[in-house]
C-alpha cells in the first residue's frame, strides 16, 4: 500500500489543518480557505504541496481489494419509513464456513459513502464482520465522486431523516440473516457523531460503539447510553476535543463502559490514509484496539 511521504504533514503549518478543518465542516466557504492558503504560498510554501497533503487521494486507501478472495462486497437497499423512505450501503461480509457473523455499521464522514469509508467496511469483513456502509446521499443520487459536493448534499439533508436513515441501517444489518444478533458500529468525524448519537437514541441498538473524534450525541438523550465505548481522539483536534470533558462527564454519572484514548500529535482525521492528516502509527493502534474490543464485546 503506498502512502504519502510521512515528512509531507511535517512540511505544513497548523492553521493550514486549521484552515481546512473549518471548511470541511462547514464554518469556512471553498473560496476562503484557497486564499487563506494563498496566504501561505506568499510566504514561500508550494500551493500543490499544501493542496496535496489537505485533500483527499483515495486511490492511497485501499487496504483490501474488492476482489479480495476472503469477502464478497455488494450494495444492499433497506426500508427507512422515518427516514428518506429507502436508503442503500456497502454489505461486506466474509467468506468462510460461519453461518453468523457479529455485525458492524460503518459510518461515513459528513461527505457520502467515499472510497477510504468503503475500504473500512473490507477491512472489518476481512477481519471476520459482516460490515455495512450506508451512504446517506442516497436519497439525492448517492456519493458524487467529489468530496466538495458531497458535503454540499449531506448538508442540505434533513437532520432528522438523515439520523432516522441511520437508526434504520442500524436495524437492517443487526436483523440481517448472517448477524449473530450484536452490532458494533463505528464511524469517523460525522460518523462519529453517529456512533455516539446510535448509542443514546436507543439503548438497546447497540453492543458496542467506537467513535473515531466524534461529537457527542444530544445532551438530552445520553442516560440511554448503554454500550460501552471505546474512543478515539486526536491531540490536535481542538473543535472535537473541547465537547470531550462534558461528554465524559456524563458518561461516568450514567455509569457507562468506557476508554478514551488521546493520539499525541494526531490530527482530526487521522485514521484516513488518504490525506496527509493520516498518522500511521496512532492509525494501526487505534485500529487494533478497535478490532480487540469489537471482538470482545460481539462475540
């Protein structure tokens, strides 16, 4: 698998993470955030350096192919009465001779069901889940190929139906015929979010939750939690990072289950391989980490 050269990230200051942080989320439009790094360009950086360690390659992700002989990949539709009437994922499940498989819901950033997302959904089913990533602009066409309109669908979407398209992902897979009856999920940035929002909305829904630097579910419906969670921050998150004393407050007073693991150094974003936000080190710990407590708690 190739990646970025590590020493690319080390090349580019932090307001330019900063910077694009802002307009990933929505708090900066496209055409501030390239003159704020124009900015740095007058100060003798190269715009395709900073452009390239920023945004996304996906062709960098791919950790297990599609045609890997161990999984079978398919896109699987699902009822969402609550939600947008019908939504649609990724269903990855292994081959083997099992005839159940602890379950995983796989949750995307706030930009569509990407390439990075999908190969996730293969790594779990390698690793023995059957693993399923919606994708919440379905209802609108499904992920357009380019990150930029693909925050711009997610955001136009209704909260409320999005989240209920999720509850209802949720149900289909841990219903599905090869589930052992326990769902995990797992979601990184906005799937983040959803992980810690799956985990308060219903207290039975879930077997276990890991959010990858995810804000945290409605205050309102957090004495629901039930699952345990293992959480996954980076040090240099401080958007995400700043709702972590509060949250945690109330998962100890609701005597929830939980680890939070800070990544020194580490960006938002940092389990994506396909930006130069990636850090490969705090990525693979995370990931065994994630992969031991899944098998921990579905078994």
């Amino acid at each position: 698998m190739n990646h970025k050269p590590d020493h690319l990230a080390a090349k580019i200051p932090q307001e330019a993470f900063d910077w694009y942080d802002e307009y990933a989320h929505g708090g900066m439009d496209r055409r501030t955030f390239m003159r704020k790094l124009s900015g740095l360009v007058a100060l003798g950086y190269s715009m395709s350096v900073l452009t390239s360690a920023l945004m996304p390659n996906y062709a960098l992700a791919e950790q297990v192919s599609f045609n890997d002989p161990d999984i079978v990949a398919s896109y699987e539709t699902f009822d969402s009465p609550a939600g947008y009437g019908t939504g649609q994922g990724y269903l990855v499940k292994p081959v083997s001779d099992a005839s159940h498989y602890p379950a995983v819901l796989v949750i995307h950033e706030n930009r569509g069901l990407n390439p990075y997302i999908k190969d996730v959904a293969r790594r779990l089913a390698k690793a023995g889940f059957l693993a399923f990533a919606p994708d919440a602009l379905y209802p609108v066409g499904g992920y357009p190929g380019n990150d930029d309109e693909g925050r711009a669908l997610q955001r136009e979407l209704d909260k409320a139906k999005l989240q209920n398209d999720f509850v209802a992902a949720a149900n289909y897979v841990k219903s599905h015929p090869l589930s052992n009856g326990k769902l995990g999920a797992v979601g990184f940035c906005f799937g983040g979010y959803m992980v810690n929002y799956l985990a308060a909305v219903d207290s039975e829904l879930l077997a276990a939750g890991v959010p990858f630097y995810g804000t945290p579910g409605p205050k309102a419906l957090r004495n629901n939690i039930k699952a345990p969670l293992l959480i996954h921050l980076g040090e240099l998150d401080e958007r995400v990072n700043n709702t972590w004393p509060e949250y945690e407050q109330d998962l100890k007073e609701n005597n929830v289950e939980y680890q939070m693991f800070m990544y020194q150094g580490a960006h938002h974003g940092f389990h994506n391989d396909s930006t130069s936000r990636f850090d490969k080190a705090s990525a693979e710990l995370a990931w065994r980490r994630t992969l031991a407590f899944l098998k921990e708690t579905l078994a």
